[in-house]
C-alpha cells in the first residue's frame, strides 16, 4: 500500500509550515501514518510555540516588519529620502497615471467614494512629491515609500487584495546611466532582501510601456517592476528630467527569500503571527 497524508492532515501540515518532502510522505498502512503524523505534529507545534516564545520576549519582530525596516535602513544609507503619503487616493490622481475606466488596473482598484480608492500602487502619491522636491532640492533627488497597497485579484497563491509595496525612485541622473542605476538599485534591495538568485527581464507594462523586471531565478516570480523616464505620463506633473524607479512588493520577497508556496503566511493577518499559525 502506498499511502499518503488524508485531507486533514495535509491540510494541517501545510498550516504548520511543514516542507514538501515531508508533505510528499506516503506509509504501508493508515496505523504507521496516522502515528507518523501524530509525532510530527506535535514537533511542528513545539517548533511553532518556541517561535511565539521569541516573539514574546522581544528577541524577534515579524518578519514583515523586519524587512521593512531592514530596507528602509538600506535606501537611507544610500541617499534616499523617506516619504509617508495617505493609502487614500483620489481617482484624478489615478487618472494622471493613465489609470481611466479602459486600463486593465481600473477594474482592480477599491473604491472607498465616488472620487477616493484604496491605493493600488505608490507611483502617483511619490509624483506629486516630488515635483515638488525638484524644485527645493538639488538633483539628483532620490525618495521611497513603503506601505500598503491594495488591488482586487483573482490569483491567490502570488496576489493578496492587500500587499506591501516599496517604491523607490530618483530623479536627475545622467541619461546614459539610467540603465546601470536600475541594475544597482535592483541589487541593494535583493542583497537586504536575502536573494542571491534574481534576473532583470524586459516586459511589456500597462502603465509604463516597457518594464524592467526583477524575477526569481528560482520560479519565475516577479518581484518588482522597474521604469525609466522621461515618460509621457510625466507630463501630466510637468515634470521633465530623467528618471528610474522600482516597485517591489515586501511580501514576494519575503516568500522568495523563506522559499515559501503562497503570500498568505508572509502578509499582514489575523490568522497568522509572523507566519505562525495561531491555531495551534
Ligand atoms: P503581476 O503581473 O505579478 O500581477 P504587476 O506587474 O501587476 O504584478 P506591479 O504593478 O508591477 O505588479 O507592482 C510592483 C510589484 O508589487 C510587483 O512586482 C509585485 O512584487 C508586487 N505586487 C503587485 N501586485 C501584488 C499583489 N496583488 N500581491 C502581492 N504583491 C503584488
Ligand atoms: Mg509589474
């Protein structure tokens, strides 16, 4: 006989994080299962509490939470300026970044009134900004935001309605140079990030034209999106200098670094706690 886990217990094992070699397990009869189960369980809960533990004492924060800081720390030491815009965005502001009723993201966007959704992206908050900035600062002028983005989606296991985005960007570099800036910025946030593995590959962006991605080497995931201007869409904010920018979402990275299967267990909930299951 060759037997694997039932329903429940796969299901179970995938809450308490447990490995695909484990979950791949099959066993001659239901008893060795169901007591090889047993053990396992109360290993992966032990393991689990202990987390908790270290949670409790202070000696860890959430993962989520960490990387945050992690890469703001990183940016900052590099130059970048932190800004802090609302998650409320006015639909005129949307429509600035093309996004009207026939863009393909018009449909994913949360509508909270009439004129104000929940932000589906940090792009036109951080124009706003920093046409502004332009004209105060010295170029080049580099800033970042990082927080939560919201898009409905149909795909679950790489998209949640709600995601933590980190958008950089920095205005006023030399032309020439817009390439090997992206390469760069790309690197310093997969190094914080813990990812060795990623490629940069050309897409075709609904917003931006042409993109910039960064992918994992591993799956193919995308883990943010690059652009460069001068863009048409700048003209919408008179602004005219060149400029690169990325767009990566924290819990992706989070999954890609952990080598985790779905974004659930790395994004903001109320069933987890730093990824542990509080059902347990
Ligand atoms: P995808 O094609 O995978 O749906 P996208 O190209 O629509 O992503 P962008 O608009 O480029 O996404 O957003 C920048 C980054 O934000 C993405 O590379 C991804 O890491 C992250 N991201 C976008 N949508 C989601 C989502 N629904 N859940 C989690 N992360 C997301
Ligand atoms: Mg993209």
């Amino acid at each position: 006989m060759n037997l694997n886990w039932t329903d429940i217990q796969r299901k179970r094992l995938v809450e308490l994080d447990a490995d695909t070699v484990t979950l791949a397990r099959t066993f001659d009869d239901s008893d060795h299962r169901n007591r090889a189960f047993q053990t396992l369980e109360k290993e992966r809960v032990a393991a689990h509490r202990r987390h908790l533990d270290a949670l409790r004492s202070g000696a860890r924060r959430p993962r989520l939470c960490r990387l945050e800081t992690v890469l703001v720390e990183a940016l900052v030491s590099h130059g970048f300026v932190q800004v802090s815009t609302p998650v409320l965005m006015s639909k005129g502001l949307l429509s600035r970044m093309s996004i009207t009723v026939d863009h393909p993201l018009w449909e994913q966007v949360y509508w909270v009134d009439r004129d104000k959704c929940l932000r589906p992206m940090l792009a036109p908050h951080l124009y706003y900004v920093v046409k502004d900035l332009l004209r105060l600062w010295a170029k080049p002028v580099r800033i970042f935001e990082v927080g939560p983005c919201f898009r409905k989606e149909t795909e679950g296991a790489r998209h949640a309605a709600e995601f933590t985005m980190l958008n950089l960007c920095e205005f006023g570099l030399p032309e020439d140079q817009r390439r090997q800036r992206l390469e760069h910025l790309a690197a310093l946030i997969m190094d914080s990030a813990g990812i060795h593995r990623y490629r940069l590959e050309s897409e075709t962006s609904a917003v931006y034209g042409t993109t910039l991605d960064v992918v994992a080497e591993a799956d193919g995931l995308e883990l943010g999106s690059g652009a460069m201007g001068p863009h048409p869409i700048d003209r919408a904010w008179r602004i005219t200098d060149t400029w690169v920018g990325i767009g990566f979402g924290l819990e992706r990275l989070l999954m890609t670094a952990e080598g985790g299967s779905h974004l659930s267990r790395f994004g903001r909930s109320i069933s987890y706690l730093d990824g542990i299951r509080l059902n347990i």
